[in-house]
C-alpha cells in the first residue's frame, strides 16, 4: 500500500506535537511581521534554528524595521549576524536590501513571488516560506526534507527541489500548502532523518515505500544491538576546502553525525587559519598534516577517543610534503586516513601517483602485521566500470586509467576489502560528482573514495555507507561502522 498524503500528514503532524516549532514559524507567530519574518528567512538559510534564532535576536534589537536597518553598514551586520552560515553574503543582501524595498516598494515587504524574488538573497524557498508565514497565501516552500521525504514515500518522481515544488503544485491539495513545511522539516529532522532514517519508530511504516532509503533496516535484534553498541562509527570525507566546507555548516553536520572517528582530505589550510570552532571541534582531539604549499592538499583527522600514537607521513618527502597520509593508532586498530595523487589531466603525475600508492600499500601491509587496519580516504580512482556512471567515455582519464585500475586490483588481490561493496553489489553508488552539468542531481557521478579493511578483520565490519544526502562539497562522506574487538 502507498502513501495517503492526507492521512500521512496527519500521523506526521501527532507524531511532532510538541517538538520545538522552526524558528521561522515561531518569529511568524509571535510578531506577525513581515519584515522580521523575511529577514529570519534569509538568516536560516543553511543555518540551525538555535543559531538562527541568536542572530535575529541580536539583529532585531538594532533593527526592528527597515527603516533601522538602512542605518548598519555591512560591517556592523555581520558583526551581529556572525554565527549564521554565510553571514559575510547575508550582510551584504541586507545591507542592499533597505534601498530597494524604498525605492520599488514603498518601504514595504511585497507580496508576490515575482516581487520577493527580485531581492537580494531571496530565492524559490524563501519567497514561498515568507508568503505562506507572512501573508498566509498559499505556497509550497519546498526544502531537502520536503524534496527527499516526498520521493521517498514516491508522491512525487523528480531531481531537484524546483520540480517537486512544481509537482507538488500541482498534485498536493491546497489546504496541506502552508503547512508542509513545517511539518516536513520537522519529521525530517526527528524521524524519516537524511541519514538512517527511523524507520522502526515511524508512524508511517506500514505503508512507506521508502523508495531509495539505504538502508533500510527495521529494529536491530539483540545480537544487532549488541553489534551496533561495540560498534565505532568512521567517517571519510573530502571536503575540498575545510575553511569553504565550514562556511557551510560543516560545525553543526559533525555534531549532528557524531561520528566517533572522522578523516577529512583536501582541507586546503594549515592548522592556524582555521577557526577556533573547527581548529578543536569540540569532544574531539584533533591532528592535521597540511602540505607546505598553501591551499592544497593537506589530511585531517578528529577522534573522540585519544589514539595512542599518531604517524605522519609515509617517511617521503615527495608526498609528505603534500600532506598526503596521516595515521592514528588505537588498542585495537589503526585508521589511515590518504588524500591519493590525482594523475593530472594531462597524466604528467601518473608516474608519481604510482610511486605513491606503492608506498601506500607497503606501508599499510606493513601495519596489518600487527593488527586491524583501516584505510580511508580518496583513492582518486574508481576501480570497477560500475563505479563510474560513463566507464566507456572515461577509459584512460586521470581516475580511470589501465595503470591505477591495475594497482587497485593488486590491492585488492592482496586481500584489502573495499568494505562498501562487500555489502552494496549493485550499481549507481557514487562519491564524486562534477560541479559541471548538473552532475550530482544526474547522478553522473564516480565511486573514488573508500574504506578499505585488512582481510583478517573481515568480520569487525558492521556495516557500511554512502552518505551521499551530505552536500558542501564535490564529494560525500563515506562510512564504516567497525566492530570493537
Ligand atoms: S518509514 Fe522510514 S523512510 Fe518511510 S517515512 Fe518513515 S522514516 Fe521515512
């Protein structure tokens, strides 16, 4: 049986009575305005409501409207908007926008998609969140909840959140317009979550389709639970940028995640231009290896627990100098974390990234001799044609030549198990997308970034995942949950 939309939301909207309401609603009941329910809106974006709610607190004691917003300059703005993501642009559209509601319209918010859209900083979503909450005219503010849970439950069949808004208006009935938003975002967040969803505690389990949950598990069996609770939760993500990636929420993405290890590459920064906030995430101990050119390369780890040894490097200087390889050694396994070469468009670094993943590959074999190992990271190359969605097109690109598909498969043949397809056989499971052509909303992605085990600790893999709902960067996260020994 399928989905009911009516009945489905109101399980959804009993199952959420009580939870705390977004802030954006909330700012619309207690003020009724406008203004203030516009300026929260450009405020929240990618943002936490706590976090949100702190600016426009801060802000709405200097500007109650706009008339006391044209007196900040942008430099004031974001000295009182700065914990939200992106307040360096946010600023900027306030600052702008004074000028313009004076000018076109008369000091006033207006009230018209059109109208709103030719603001600064006002997109589809927020246009629709601030007439719904504003104005109360019908609108369908669409977010990734509302996108994601409405293909899930398969209500609607689309790509990107501008054509589930344009399905929605057309198929979802009026009365439900204003409201799912808020109850989406909602049940987003608490229950049918972007990364492993709660399917055993949902209300809706009966008749959800689940369509594209991976995956999907109902409540865990004793010996389940028992697993999962010596578990220890890995992650591997390259960031392309640490400083960009936390710019776009990466802070408040770990804590929500809270994995027990994380292992980023490409951080692009030494340790000192980093934020406080990221520099020590707060409960974990953190290393860095950052290559001596600036802006490049360059691994990081964070870990909950105090590892007992931490190593540097491969004991090279042509690849510790592009902090390459950073290890940690725990009681009961080591964890390395590797940013491969890229080979070069033009290949001029194929010899080079050979040298390095024979390096690699003597040095963790040599670790094996003693215990678990883990290796994570971005390999830079996608082994199989079915971990790329054009093999034909790409045979003999950076990525997917002979020479590094044949080093994959020596390290394969030498017993390290590439963790995630020992449980996912199937195809279309990727970690990079090109920012070009729309690719990740395709799916034209490749398969390059891993977990690999040592074979002798085949059975300490508890599960393993593509967190690829994780956006900020060209790559998503991946995972490895591993048994404690
Ligand atoms: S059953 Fe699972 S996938 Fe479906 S709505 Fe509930 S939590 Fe989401």
């Amino acid at each position: 049986m399928g989905i009911e939309i009516g009945p489905a939301l109101s399980r959804i909207r009993e199952a959420v009575a009580g939870q705390a309401v977004p802030v954006v609603d909330l700012i619309a009941v207690q003020t009724k305005d406008p203004f203030k329910i516009l300026v929260a809106t450009i405020l929240s974006a990618r943002t936490r409501d706590e976090v949100t709610a702190r600016a426009a607190e801060s802000l709405f004691t200097r500007a109650n409207n706009v008339g006391d917003l044209a007196r900040l300059d942008q430099e004031n703005l974001e000295k009182l908007i700065r914990p939200v993501g992106f307040f360096r642009n946010k600023a900027r559209y306030l600052s702008q926008l004074p000028a313009i509601l004076f000018e076109r319209f008369d000091g006033k918010i207006p009230r018209t998609m059109d109208e709103l859209l030719s603001l600064p900083g006002v997109g589809r979503k927020t246009a629709n969140l601030v007439l719904a909450q504003a104005f109360q005219i019908p609108a369908i503010c669409v977010d990734t909840h509302v996108h994601r849970i409405m293909n899930i439950w398969g209500y609607v069949e689309t790509t990107s959140p501008e054509a589930t808004e344009q399905a929605l208006r057309k198929k979802l009935p009026h009365e439900h317009w204003i409201e799912i938003n808020s109850l989406l975002v909602a049940f987003g967040q608490s229950i049918c979550r972007p990364v492993g969803p709660h399917c055993d505690a949902c209300v809706l389990a009966p008749d959800c389709p689940r369509i594209g949950v991976v995956p999907r598990k109902g409540r865990p069996t004793a010996v389940e639970a028992r697993g999962r609770q010596k578990g220890l939760r890995l992650v591997s993500w390259n960031v392309n940028g640490l400083r960009a990636v936390t710019k776009k929420g990466f802070v408040d993405w770990a804590r929500e995640l809270a994995p027990d290890v994380l292992a980023l590459q490409e951080i692009k920064a030494l340790p000192e231009q980093l934020p406080v906030e990221v520099l020590e995430l707060q409960g974990y101990h953190a290393y860095f290896h950052s290559a001596e050119r600036k802006g490049y390369s360059g691994v990081a780890i964070y870990s909950r627990q105090e590892p007992r040894r931490v190593i540097t490097g491969l004991a090279d200087d042509r690849f510790d100098s592009e902090g390459r390889v950073l290890t940690l050694e725990f009681a009961d396994f080591f964890l390395v974390n590797a940013y491969f070469p890229n080979a070069r468009h033009d290949l001029t670094r194929l010899d080079l990234k050979g040298d390095f993943n024979r390096c690699f590959h003597d040095f963790v074999d040599r670790l094996a001799r003693e215990k678990t190992v883990v290796t994570c990271g971005d390999f830079n190359v996608a082994h199989q044609p079915i971990d790329l969605a054009n093999p034909e097109s790409n045979t003999g690109n950076p990525g997917f030549t002979p020479a590094e598909r044949a080093w994959m498969d020596d390290y394969v043949a030498g017993g390290w198990i590439d963790t995630f397809r020992s449980r996912n056989p199937g195809p279309d499971f990727y970690t990079w997308w090109s920012y070009r052509s729309r690719a990740r909303e395709r799916n034209i992605g490749w398969r390059i970034d891993y977990f690999f085990i040592d074979p002798a600790s085949v059975d300490r893999i508890v599960d393993a995942a593509i967190l690829n709902d994780v956006m900020g960067s060209d790559h998503c996260p991946v995972m490895l949950e591993l048994k404690v020994s």
